[in-house]
C-alpha cells in the first residue's frame, strides 16, 4: 500500500494533475520538479522526503485497508491500531508519531516483514505463506 501511495503521488505529478492543495503538496511538486531537472542523490533525497510528508495524509487509511484485508483473510487477533501501526512502521522519520510509538510501530513491521516473533511483546499474526 505504501509503494501504491508513492506510484499514485507519482503518476499525478507525470499527468500534471498534482494540484498544490496544502504547503506538503506544493513541497512536492517543487521537489518532483527539481529531481526531474537535475537526477541526482542528493534531490531524489530531497524528493523521497517530501514523497513522505505529503504520504502523512494516507498512513491511517492505508491501516484501515490492511485490517480490512486482516478482516476478510480471517487474520486473527489484529485490530485496527495494530494495521495503524504496521503502515506506520514504513514511515521512519516522520514528524506526527513520538520516537516510541515510531519504535513500536517498526517493532510490529519487523515482526510481520520477517514472520518471526521480535521480543516477547511482538507476536506474528496470521500463518506462514506455503
Ligand atoms: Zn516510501
């Protein structure tokens, strides 16, 4: 879901259609339209991180997708902060979560992205893939 928020944000800006709304999207434009003119490290940086900023808007909605497929795949004993907290974990560095709730939301993505148990507190859902 995260990489889909980067391609859709992405395709807007390809279709002229990305529409400056707020300070976080008229910073991305101005970050697409310097990474396309100059590709370099130090702009796709630049561009990455306000790829993030503007991506601030999404993270609940894309938790709320993910307990809905958790819902639908009968995924057991996840509930929508848990979902919350697995599209948080992809967000390092974000300005909105304190550097606990930060660390407790990577905890919960390593835990799912490696479907092993990380410290007792952090339990795999669901079962492996065969
Ligand atoms: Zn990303």
């Amino acid at each position: 879901m995260h990489e889909l928020v980067h391609a859709y944000l992405l395709n807007l800006y390809l279709k002229d259609e990305l529409v400056s709304t707020s300070s976080d999207y008229e910073d991305l434009l101005n970050a697409f339209i310097t990474f396309y003119d100059n590709m370099v490290q130090d702009t796709f940086n630049t561009l990455d991180n306000e790829w993030h900023n503007a991506m601030n808007d999404f993270v609940d909605k894309i938790g709320e997708t993910i307990y809905a497929y958790a819902q639908e795949n009968n995924i057991e004993n996840v509930d929508l902060e848990y979902c919350k907290n697995l599209a948080w974990g992809t967000m390092h560095g974000n300005e909105i979560l304190s550097e606990s709730e930060q660390d407790n939301a990577e905890n919960i993505i390593i835990t799912e992205q490696n479907n092993t148990e990380y410290a007792p507190s952090y339990l795999v859902k669901g079962t492996p893939c065969e």
